[in-house]
C-alpha cells in the first residue's frame, strides 16, 4: 500500500502515538489548541482514510455537530454566576444568554472533537485482527488473551445471523407477536434462549478446536499473518507527537 494510506501502518503505532496529541488536547483551555489539531486530525483521515459512503459523510459533519451541539448545551446549562463578567449576548424573562458559556461549551466541543477524531485515525483504519496480531508480536501480550479477543470478534456476526435466522423462524411458523412495546419485549424474550443455547453450542466447538491444535500448550506461538514495524510507522508516531507543538508554534507565528 501507498505510504499515504493510513491503513498500511503497524495498528500498535496509530493506536498509542495519537496519545500525547489526545492529553495535550484533553488538558489546554483554549480554543486554538483543539481546534488545530482537529483539524490535523481530520485531514489525515481525509487523505489517508480511505473513507467512503455514510462513513467519510460522518467523519466530515459529524464532528461539525457535536461542536455546536455541545456549543449550545453549554450555553444553556452553564451556571450564570460563572461567567456573568462576560457580555450578555441575550435576555429572554429570567434567562441570559452569556459569551462565555457560548465560548465554554465552544471550547469543551473542540476539545471532545479533537479527541475523537484523533481516536478515529486507529478506529477507521485498523482491522481488530491485525491490531490482536500487533499487540501479541510487539506488546508482548499473552497469546491466550489475543486469541480470546479474536474469539469474541468472531462471535459478534455470528450472533447477529442467528437472530436474523431466529427472526425469520418466527415469522415463518406465525409467532411474530404482533406490534408495540409489550409485544416487542415478549419477541426478544422469545429469541433469548435459542440464542443462548446457539451461544453455548458455538463456545463448546471453539474450546474443542483449540484444544485439539494445542492452545495453550507453549509459551509462544506461531502465527499465519506477521504485522511489522516499519520505518513508517516510527515516521508516523514521530509525527503525531509533534503535532502537538503545531498549535503553539502557530499561535506564535500570528501573534
């Protein structure tokens, strides 16, 4: 892969170099510091992401949203006496309306934003299976654990085509339990035990199967797929660290 595709970097790397840029964020109580890196952060996603659909349409207005979502609930909910010195920006009966809850609830979005978008560099780009992979090979992190994660990764869509079965099942045979809240509930209780039992039956295969090819048997094992660090991903974690000098550098640079 091309070394603009973010995907082609060790998942170990974009999981724990974002975390200085993350600290810095979460700690600063200005409104440049978030937003900078915020910024930083979402142009790698658009660049090397590989975003497409509802996926990349969530990554550009999702973060938007939440800041003025956050924006207003602040301003709403923020208490008067805080920041009553600020400018009064509108009266309606018994509520004010101040600049600095705007500016608070401003400030705490951007800082929510910036976090998540940072996050969102490993969240969008990284499979879960080579991440495990990563973290047994460099990490050093038991096998036993990694292979119990690839487990209950596996399960999860495998749980959800059996309720789909389950679903259909019902339909077919007429017991779909009609409508409303009541009915719903009555219908999920219905699915619960064939997905128990179908959640035991799977879990007694899985443990017969690595029981049979020697899970747990050595201290180490060998695996089928290796992720390696390359000199991208030292390029890559040095540049996630200094971005967060950018903020302060830029700040000086306009005065």
């Amino acid at each position: 892969m091309s070394v603009w595709s973010l995907r082609s970097y060790n998942p170990v790397v974009k999981v724990l170099a974002p975390v200085p840029a993350m600290i810095v964020t979460a700690l600063s109580r200005d409104l440049w510091t978030p937003a900078v890196l915020a910024v930083i952060a979402l142009a790698m996603l658009l660049i090397g992401g590989g975003l497409r659909g509802r996926t990349l349409i969530a990554a550009i207005a999702g973060p938007p949203l939440l800041v003025a979502l956050l924006t207003v609930s602040f301003g709403v909910w923020t208490d008067p006496d805080l920041v009553d010195h600020t400018t009064a920006l509108l009266t309606a009966g018994p509520f004010t309306l101040w600049s600095g809850a705007l500016e608070t609830g401003l400030a705490t979005g951007l800082r929510v934003a910036a976090v998540m978008l940072l996050a969102l560099i490993a969240g969008l780009t990284t499979d879960g299976t080579d991440l495990v992979r990563s973290m047994i090979a460099h990490l050093r992190m038991p096998y036993r654990i990694g292979y119990a994660g690839f487990a209950a990764m596996r399960f999860v869509p495998r749980f959800r085509r059996d309720l789909e079965i389950i679903r259909l099942a019902h339909r077919v045979r007429g017991v779909d339990g009609g409508r409303g809240p009541v009915a719903t509930l009555r219908r999920y209780n219905g699915y619960a035990v064939p997905l128990l039992a179908g959640a035991m039956r799977h879990g007694d295969r899985v443990s017969l199967a690595m029981e049979a090819r020697g899970f747990g048997a050595f201290a180490t094992r060998t695996e089928r797929r290796h992720v390696p660090l390359r000199l991208r991903d030292a390029v890559l974690a040095v540049w996630l660290v200094a971005v967060c000098l950018v903020p302060h550098l830029l700040s000086g640079a306009l005065g």
